[in-house]
C-alpha cells in the first residue's frame, strides 16, 4: 500500500504574527470585494494588458487607451490588485509615472491551471449562492443553489440546464481533477484485465472513453442520472463507441435504482464526495448486493488530508462549502480514514490504496466485498 502524505503538523501550529494575523483578517473582511476586483481585471482584460507589457510595466493612461476602460475604474482595481500583490510597480516607478507590472501571484491567476479552474468556478457557480451557506449549514440543505432555479434539490439534477458559462465552468472544475489523474489510474485497473466496468457517476464518460481506448476489449456500463447518460451517450457515439458503452439510468439512492450484476469492477471517480457519509454507506450495500466475490471496487478521490502542498489541501477544504451551499447540502471533501469508514460499513475491506497520482495527488482506493 503507497504510503499518503498526511498533512497535518501546519494545523497544529499558531506562530503567525500578531501583526500579520490581523492583515490575513484584512483579506478576509474584504474578500468578495478583492475577488470581484480581479474578475474584473481578467473579465476586461486588464491584467493580459498588463502581463503583455512584460517588465517595463505600463502607466494607467496607456492601460485605458487599450482596455477602454476609465482612469477612475481602472484605477480602483489596480490598486486593489497592488494591495493584493497581484500586481506591482515597475521597479523604476515615482508617483508621477507609475507603471504596473504583474505579479506572480497575478501570473498564477492568468496562467496557473488549478487557479484559473478554481477561480472561474468560484464566481460562476458558487459566488451568489455562498451568501446562503449559514442558512445552507443550519438547514442541511444547498439553500445557494436557489440561484439557477428553485427546482432542484441537488445540483447535478440541474447540470444539463445550468447557463452555457457556469455549466462550462462546472465540467472544467470536475474534469481538471480527476482526469489528470487518469493515466496512472488506467494500468492500475487493468492490471486485473477486467472485462466489464460500471462507471458509478460517469457523466460525461470521460473515464469511460479511456478505459475503451486504453483496452478494446473492455464494456462500459454508465450508472448515472437520465440527463447525464444522454450527454454522455453524445460523446461516446462521437468516439465510435456506442457499441461498447451501455447505461443504467437512475438515481443510484432511490431503491428503484438497480446496478448490474457482478461485474469485474465498479469504478467510482470524485463520486462519492457528493454523498453524505451516511448515503455513501447506503450506495456501498447497494454495490455490495450486486458485486461477486471477485469484484473489485476501485475509488478515486482527491482526499484533503494525503495531499503533498498546502495550496491543494485548502483548495478541498474550500470545495466542501460548495457541497454545502450550491451541491446537495450534505457531502464534503473527505478525509482518508472517514472515507474508508464509511465505504468499509457497507460490506467492504480496504484491499490497497495508491496516493499521490497525478498532479493533484489523487488517491485511488480498492475494496473487496467481505
């Protein structure tokens, strides 16, 4: 069994400053106001303005002459952005030239792949429905997903409607987490040469696309909601491989809902964080009815505690809220040993697991039924 990395010692500590304490309280207090700042130097373009001036900088005015943008708006922002270390003043700057200059932090957010991911995902799905998360938490309920429609109890019933720019952003989210781990995970699976996979979850068969790609001999069946097996149908016919991909359609709590039986391998990627502990205990007894003495069920999870940077870790602490506020009011990123838990109450036993695959140090985890 790889060994995680469980990163818990900076959460032991307190050794801040006084001084900077209060100024990380600062960021805190004025924290919409600061993101919305940099949405828009990114939404107007200002901040590639400023990037493509490299290091001799550019002055306000030059910024306004190409962004269209007033002295006074840009003005506001970009000292907000100063304030921030989003951006500097060119080494040479007085206050009667002042040049901006981008900074790293800056770069991060123009170029950086998890933060622009993060950051698009953050105002366009969670940003106006996080006002609700006291009420999200007091309620047990996702009272911010209210925003794109009173309709829906969890926000993967609304995935298919979602506007075209948060439903874009919502796939990016999903799919820059698990598929980079993808390549490490597929000999894992194969290992085994199984000739059948239920893709518990598999909206829009990514995984299950690979999987045909990776072994032309292998059979897909998708288990997820009517909307996502139509979407993921779309892409699997655009493959050429409607032929080796079927669907099981339904909501995998409701006891109407049944998966098919015995198959080599039940793979769930990033699924069963949508799931309360609770719930993710009911959806193991489900798969423990159906799965043979031989099935392997293989979990992949970005799991907060096993990660290798702090940035990361604070990335799925944060990603919880959106669980609880816009997702399904319930679930949470999980720790190694909550998920194992849970997972081992509905019939299983932890037969290995593999930390640290892909960039984002995601953690693959195979039970056995007992």
């Amino acid at each position: 069994m790889d060994k995680a990395f469980f990163n818990y010692e900076n959460f032991k500590t307190d050794k801040i400053r006084g001084v900077d304490a209060k100024f990380e309280a600062q960021k805190i207090a004025f924290s919409p106001l600061s993101f919305q700042a940099v949405n828009a130097l990114l939404e107007l373009g200002v901040m590639k303005i400023i990037e493509n001036a490299g290091d001799d900088g550019i002055t306000l005015e030059k910024i306004a002459e190409k962004s269209g943008i007033s002295k006074y708006g840009l003005s506001v922002i970009c000292e907000m952005a100063l304030g921030m270390d989003v951006l500097k003043l060119s080494a040479d700057s007085n206050p009667e030239n002042e040049r901006f200059v981008l900074g790293k932090i800056g770069w991060m957010l123009l170029e950086d792949d998890l933060t622009r991911v993060n950051f698009r995902f953050t105002n366009d799905i969670c940003f106006k429905g996080s006002f609700d998360l006291e009420e999200s938490i007091k309620n047990g309920k996702p009272e911010g997903l209210k925003v794109f429609g009173d309709q829906w109890v969890t926000v993967y019933e609304a995935l298919s409607t979602l506007p075209e720019k948060a439903k874009k952003s919502w796939f990016e989210f999903d799919h820059y987490y698990s598929d980079i781990a993808f390549p490490e995970a597929l000999p894992i699976v194969f290992a085994d040469n199984p000739k059948t996979i239920v893709d518990i979850g598999g909206n829009t068969a990514k995984w299950s696309i690979a999987c045909c790609k990776y072994d032309p001999d292998v059979k897909m069946i998708i288990a997820d909601l009517p909307g996502q097996t139509k979407v993921a149908a779309e892409n699997a016919k655009k493959e050429g491989l409607s032929e080796r991909i079927s669907y099981c359609e339904g909501n995998i709590l409701r006891e109407s809902t049944k998966l098919p039986e015995n198959p080599d391998a039940f793979w769930m990627s990033q699924f069963l964080d949508c799931f309360s502990l609770h719930q993710i205990t009911k959806i193991m007894k489900k798969i423990h009815e159906v799965a043979g003495e031989k099935t392997k069920v293989y979990v992949l999870e970005p799991l907060w505690d096993c990660q290798r940077f702090n940035a990361a870790a604070y990335s799925l602490q944060a990603t919880s809220l959106y669980f609880t506020c816009i997702a399904n009011g319930n679930s949470k990123m999980y720790r190694f040993k909550e998920l194992c838990d849970a997972i081992c109450e509905g019939g299983f036993k932890l037969e290995c697991a593999h930390h640290n695959l892909g960039s984002n140090s995601y953690s693959l985890l195979v039970f056995k039924k007992i």
